[in-house]
C-alpha cells in the first residue's frame, strides 16, 4: 500500500516535468504566463485524479 501511494507521490512530478519540457518546445510564441498557466492546470487535474484513484483503491482493497 505504501509502495503504491511513493510511486503515485514520485508519478505526477515527473508527468508536470514532462508537460514543462514539451510545452517549452511547442509554445514558444505564446506568452510565458500563458504556460506556466496551462502546467499548474495540468498538474492539478492530475493531483486530483491520483486522489481519486488512491481513494478509489483503498474503498476497493
């Protein structure tokens, strides 16, 4: 149970990284506030889906 909450914890820095990178690369016309904007957005529906997945697995198992 821990092991799965550590790689929920260690899964969305990497995904929010991942989307920081491409988005660097593909929106350089767009203003700069204009990403960090569209990152923290992504990095909070992801935070939230993991919540809702760990929430759905520990009412499941």
């Amino acid at each position: 149970m821990m092991k799965f909450l550590l790689q929920v914890i260690t899964t969305w820095p990497a995904t929010i990284g991942t989307f920081y990178f491409f988005s660097n690369k593909t929106f350089k016309p767009l203003n700069h506030d204009a990403t960090v904007g569209m990152i923290i957005v992504t990095g909070f529906l992801i935070i939230f889906l993991q919540i809702f997945l760990v929430s759905l697995y520990l009412f499941v198992f």
